[in-house]
C-alpha cells in the first residue's frame, strides 16, 4: 500500500495513524498533521492545498479535541472540505486516521 500517490496535479495520501498510539486524541492528530505536512512537501505540496479530508475517530465525542488541533493547523485562507465521522480503526490503540486530497 503506497502512503501517498500522485495522479497529474493531485496528491492523495493514504488513511494515516499516529506514530505513538501513548496519548491522547489531539497528540495522534498533531502527529497525523505532522505526517501530512512531510507528505505533501515531499510530494511539492503544501496544506493549502489540500482540497478535502477525511477524519475517522474511534469516538466522535473527541471531536472537539481534534477540532482544536485541526484549527490551529489548517490553512486559515484556503480550508478545505471536511467530513469527520466515528468509526472502528484497523486497532484499538488508534484514535484517529485522517486522509487527505490535495493540489500539486
């Protein structure tokens, strides 16, 4: 499974967990924003760029955590669609996965 892929001038990554699964919500989504901001600068990119996201949480009552964490992060001028939803992760010590689309 590749993590990122780039199809013309799109980038997409695949779903991505968090490195350290020992903290809370938002310490995985820093580290998921983490990933993606090496991703798509790898990929000539950069998170205003991206066009859409995914966010799966094990429990959707962290959805305000994440939340704060997303905000500080995302781009202010250019943010993009969003759907976050609850769901059950490939493993319990997974809080979060995100996904993004993004402009080359």
């Amino acid at each position: 499974m590749s993590q990122v892929v780039i199809h013309g001038d799109t980038v997409y990554t695949a779903g991505i967990v968090a490195g350290d699964t020992n903290t809370d919500v938002a310490g995985q989504t820093g580290q998921i924003l983490d990933k993606i901001d090496r991703y798509l600068a790898e990929a000539g990119s950069n998170k205003s760029k991206i066009l859409t996201a995914t966010i799966w949480l094990t429990d959707i009552k962290d959805f305000n955590d994440v939340n704060t964490v997303w905000d500080a992060w995302v781009s202010k001028d250019n943010p993009p669609t969003r759907a976050c939803v609850e769901s059950k992760l490939a493993a319990p010590q997974y809080k979060i996965e995100i996904r993004v689309v993004a402009a080359a």
